[in-house]
C-alpha cells in the first residue's frame, strides 16, 4: 500500500484522478490513515455536505494480508451528524481487495455541480469515474445486483442506497461480504450522507492479478498469525459465545445484569427479552436452513455473523447482530425476530444505520407515531423513510432531530448521535465512553462492557464509579490503535485475557512490516489517532461541555438497579489526562 487516489470529484470539467505517494502515512492504515488526512487537511468549520469535507477510505495495516480477522475497512470525514470527526468501519470484502490493489487510501474531494450520479472502478492498473444516471435512487440490494451483471463476482462492491443519495444524517455505506450482498455497513455518523453529496454512488474494487500482500518475514508472519488464532479459539467470547451465537448472545446476559434499554431507555429490563435472544436467533436460523455462524469477511476465524431466512426457507438478510436487536426489539418494545429482521434487511437496503434508526423509532413512539410494541408501525415508519416523504426525511436524520421535531423530552443521543445498547446508568464504564469519545455516542470506542458486564481483562463493578475513568481510557486508546491496524475489535477479548495473544498481535505487525514495535508504541499509536481527532473537535468548537450524557441519565433511575450515571464531570474530563 505505497500510494494513496485523490478524486477530485468537483474539478472543472469533470472528476480529476490524480495519484501520491503514501508520504507520512507509511505503514500507518485504517483509522489512523482517515483521522490524520482529515485531521490535517478538512477545515473543521466546514460544512459536512459541503465541497469542503473530504470522504477518507482506507484498509488496515494488516489488510490484504493471510493475517486473520484483518478485514476491517475505515471510512472517515466529518460528521454531517455530529459535526465531529467520524471514522466507521466495516468488514465484508472491500478492504481486503483495496490493500491488495495497493492503495492506502482513497480520498474523495470536491463536490461536483450538476445532478449527474457517479461510479468509481479501482483496478490495479487505472482509476476511472463514470457517469451513471441509471443507478440513481436505487436501493443497496437492486444496486449491487445491477453492477454484479456488469462487473462480475470477482470484485467487492461498495454503495449507498436511496438514504445516501437523499444526504440523510443516518445513511451508511455498504461494503458486500463474501456472497457479495450489501451486509456490511460503515453505519454510524451520516459517513453515507458524504459520499452522497460527492455524488458518488458505488465504488468497483477489481483486485484482479494481485496475490496477498507479502511479509517481510513470511516464516515470522506465519507462525505468529497461528498463535493469535489459538488464542482467539481457547477463549470462551471468540472461540464459544460469538461463534454459536452471534452478537446476539449479550440480549440475555444484558437483561439479565439490568442494563438492556427498554422502551426509550425507561427500563433496563426487556420482558420479551429470551424471544429476541441469541439462543433463539440461532435456533431460528438454523431450523429454516440458514446459518448461525458466518464469517463477514475471509479470513474471520470468529465467524460471529450467520444468515436469517424467512418463514418459507428464503434468504432475507444477514443475522442482525446484538445493536440492531436492541434498537429495533427491546428499544421499541417489540419482541418478534421476524419483524427485526426484516427491519435489519430494510435499512441495509436503504442505507441506513440500525442503530441510529431504531432509536430513532423508537422516539417516533414515545413522540405518538406509533405504540411501542407495533411490529407493524416500525415497519411503516421505515418505508416513510424509504420513499424519502418528509416523515421519512425527518426519521432519516436521526434519533436527534426526531426528537427536536416532536417535541421529545428525553432523547438519549451524546453529540447528537444515538445511544447504542447499553444503559449507561448500571454500567457506569460504558457511559465514560459514551460522554468522552471523538465520534459521539459509540459504544465500540472504547468497550467497557468486557469489564464491567463480562469480567474480560479485569473486574470493574458496572455500578460503581471506581476504576471506570481509567477503564475507559485504556479502551478507548486500545481501539484507536485496534482500528488502525484493520483487525475486528472483537479480538479484543483475548487480547485483554491472553498476553501471549496480544504478544502475538504484535508479533504479526513485526513480522510484517520488518518493525519493532513493543506493547508501549501500541498504545502510542492509539494516543496519536485520538489526540488529532480531539484537536479537530476543539477547532470545531467542540469543549468539555459536550462530554456530557443527557442529563436525565444524571437524575432519572432506572429499574432494577434504581441507579443514576454517576460519573462527576470533572472525572470525565479526565479521560484524556494520560
């Protein structure tokens, strides 16, 4: 990965391509490579939509590699949801292909003026942007069919669907997974709303010719890469609860510990909770012949995803995973996997992240649109945003805006963006990284759940306030490092229980790039990518005030527990002490 692709996508006369060499960024990747060039080169006084942001796509430092679980891809920009930086990644395939094309990033720029909807095609050889109206408004699913009858199966897709087009604030991109179905999303912060107003539409990754991308030290690489597996397998998370159940597993164990948001966060236990379950997801799966473990990416040794088929035995979408359960179950107080699932497969097809959007329902039935529990209501909510009417556009801005329009009291957003599916107020650790992260409410920034619920690397109690800052802090300096790097952030649980595993993680790096990095410049790599995204957020006009959760987390109990978020701000705005 020794160039990085401009795109120039409001260039006079047209989308100008031009080609540099990676420079500063050598051997950096995915969050890393997106957080520095936005950082660096994006006014952060911009607007998102505007011709002054930029659309960062970048493979991992281990993407392209036979190095397992290395199949993370990063998408960064400024929010046009939080107004801050944003990196989203996502497995499937495109990061794979795009490191063995040999680009550490590619940077879209500009705005062009017209109506005209655009393709990008990357192969080894060339960089072309196409005119093609004929994809205009066309949903991910209906998209990608279209282009596989031109491009073939040989490729990874990327897309956004009829949300990115119309610049709603919760659209996403979809990266295809092996099946080349749009499954895989770069979901949170409206990172599809940018590429949308570089009218942008999909990008062909064509890797065709090229083999993996080659250690320096093969023999090293190889054994180092077997190590990590063994240690991913031997651990109960990655080598029993993910792989039988999916992320779908913590719907009990959530419940059960009384931090399992109910019905806009007004309990912390679900009732319907064992139907939505990941035992009774996988049971589901399996009976009408789909598949309760699956990997999104080659190379996955988790293999943490599966595949829902409906009542008649048809595919209908990937299995929805743990957040999306939530935001469109227990959240909105319906309790059928049928009607999750079909909810899950409508935002993948629209564009749209499944967490923000079923939050965002959710306030829709506090605010009267429909009664929590209404299966049918949900799905009617979702079609508006499907056809762009403007209910659906409100919806499509997410939970925030949804709230501000229907005069919702209790909204639980952080920087705008919705909560994802832990109650902060049982779990103190995860509302720590709630309040304090980069990219607005995101509980894979630094996830306190491994300690505080599931004793992973330690034993921090959920309900207390000791330990949590620094928890949260170690977290959210471990992922930024983890994001660059182009691994899954569930390896994370080995890592934290296994020092021979994390040994081995480094080892890989070593082996691969002829380094020697140690576990200190790790954690150096994670406190570089956040300290420049923290300092875009200050020349935003970001401060401490915004480090805060909604204030009724601070007053209002919640059941079982009757606790509050407890964390005082100047605890808070301690995290980034190091």
């Amino acid at each position: 990965m020794d160039k990085i692709v401009r795109i120039d996508m409001g260039a006079a006369g047209g989308p100008k391509v031009s080609f540099e060499p990676v420079g500063e960024y050598a051997g950096l990747g995915g969050r890393a490579v997106t957080s520095l060039i936005i950082s660096k080169e994006v006014n952060p006084l911009c607007h998102p939509l505007g011709d002054e942001n930029k659309l960062v796509i970048a493979p991992g430092m281990l993407s392209g590699t036979s190095g397992a679980m290395s199949g993370r891809l990063s998408v960064g920009c400024k929010s046009p949801l939080t107004g801050t930086i944003k990196e989203s990644n996502a497995g499937g395939q495109a990061a794979q292909v795009l490191a063995r094309i040999g680009y550490a990033a590619i940077i879209l720029e500009g705005k062009p003026k017209g109506d005209d909807l655009y393709k990008i095609i990357v192969t080894p050889d060339d960089v072309k942007v196409e005119i093609d109206n004929s994809l205009k408004l066309l949903n991910n699913y209906p998209l990608i069919e279209k282009l596989r009858a031109q491009y073939g199966d040989k490729v990874a897709y990327m897309s956004i669907g009829s949300a990115g087009e119309r610049l709603m604030l919760a659209s996403s991109i979809a990266c295809t997974d092996p099946e080349l179905r749009p499954t895989r999303h770069c979901g949170r912060g409206g990172v599809g709303a940018v590429m949308g107003s570089k009218r942008v539409k999909a990008i062909i990754l064509d890797d065709a010719g090229r083999k993996q991308r080659a250690p320096k030290d093969p023999e090293a690489f190889r054994d180092a890469n077997r190590i990590f597996v063994e240690g991913l397998r031997k651990h109960p998370v990655t080598g029993e609860g993910l792989p039988a159940y999916g992320t779908n597993v913590l719907t009990n164990v959530l419940n059960e510990a009384g931090g399992y948001p109910t019905r806009n966060f007004t309990s912390g236990v679900f009732e319907g909770g064992a139907k939505l379950s990941g035992e009774a997801l996988a049971e589901m799966e399996i009976k009408r012949g789909g598949k309760a473990t699956h990997g999104c990416h080659r190379g996955c040794v988790i293999q943490c995803s599966g595949i829902f088929n409906d009542k008649d035995g048809n595919y209908l979408t990937k299995q929805p995973e743990y957040e999306t359960v939530w935001a469109h179950g227990g959240h909105c107080g319906i309790d059928d996997l049928d009607t999750v699932a079909k909810l899950d497969y409508m935002d993948d097809n629209f564009g749209l992240d499944t967490i923000e959007m079923g939050v965002t329902i959710g306030i829709a039935m506090q605010a009267g649109l429909a009664e929590f529990g209404d299966s049918e209501g949900a799905i009617r909510l979702l079609e508006e945003v499907g056809k762009g009417t403007p209910l659906g556009r409100t919806l499509g801005s997410g939970a925030g805006i949804t709230g501000k329009v229907f005069g919702v009291e209790k909204v639980p957003v952080v920087k705008n963006q919705a909560i994802p599916a832990y109650d902060p107020r049982p779990i103190q650790g995860i509302g720590v990284t709630y309040a304090t992260t980069t990219m607005g409410a995101d509980h894979t920034a630094g996830y306190a759940i491994a300690t505080n619920i599931l004793k992973v690397g330690g034993d921090v109690d959920p309900l207390g306030t000791e330990g949590q800052i620094e928890l949260s802090r170690n977290l959210q300096i471990a992922t930024a490092a983890i994001d660059s790097t182009g691994m899954c952030l569930f390896i994370a649980f080995a890592i934290l229980d296994q020092p021979e595993t994390f040994q081995a993680y480094i080892d890989m790096l070593n082996a691969f790039y002829g380094t020697e990095l140690t576990a200190d410049d790790v954690v150096e790599l994670g406190k570089k990518v956040l300290t420049a995204e923290r300092d875009f957020n200050k020349r935003a006009g970001f401060t401490s005030a915004d480090d805060r959760l909604p204030r009724y987390f601070y007053t209002d109990p919640i059941a079982p527990h009757n606790q509050t978020f407890s964390m005082s701000d100047e605890e808070l705005d301690g995290v980034y002490n190091w």
